[in-house]
C-alpha cells in the first residue's frame, strides 16, 4: 500500500462513532475492531472519499506532526485495514 492508491469501504463493513473512537464491524465474518481518536479521524477522512494523500494533508492540518510520521501512519494503518479487508484498493 502507497499514498497514491484510492481506497474504498467494501458494502460489507459497518462503522459506528462512540465517543471519540470508532468501532467496525466487518458483517461477513462477524468481527469488531476499534478505531483510536486518531485512526478515526484517518477512517472518516476515508469513509468522505479521500485518498490517502489527501487524508495525509487533512491530518498535517489537525495535528503537530511530521509529514514523514503522518504518511508512515497512514500508510501503516491502511496496510492493517487492508490486511483484514476492511478496505479495498482501489473504488
């Protein structure tokens, strides 16, 4: 995964906001995983359409980082959403 590929929410994956973290449920399996503070901003950037570079200017803009951590966590998570199919690649 690289900050030019578009990614996108499969019909399959629920999000709930609760509190300042988001919960997901991933209805083809039945499981649950939740979202810190900040990997909730990253998925409701996502969830609006943004590409990744695009979430990456987003959160420069929130927040006190570096652009090299940002795009590394970024980058990070995405590969992890991915990896449990809870985004695509590509819309």
């Amino acid at each position: 995964m690289n900050l030019s590929d578009e990614v996108s929410i499969p019909s399959q994956v629920m999000a709930r906001v609760v509190g300042d973290e988001i919960v997901i449920l991933d209805l083809a399996n039945g499981t649950y995983y939740g979202l810190d503070p900040v990997g909730a901003r990253i998925w409701q950037l996502i969830s609006e359409g943004q590409t990744l570079v695009q979430v990456c200017e987003a959160m420069l803009a929130d927040y006190e980082v570096t652009r090299n951590d940002i795009e590394r966590d970024v980058v990070a998570l995405g590969q992890t959403l991915l990896d449990k199919k809870l985004i695509s690649i590509g819309i």
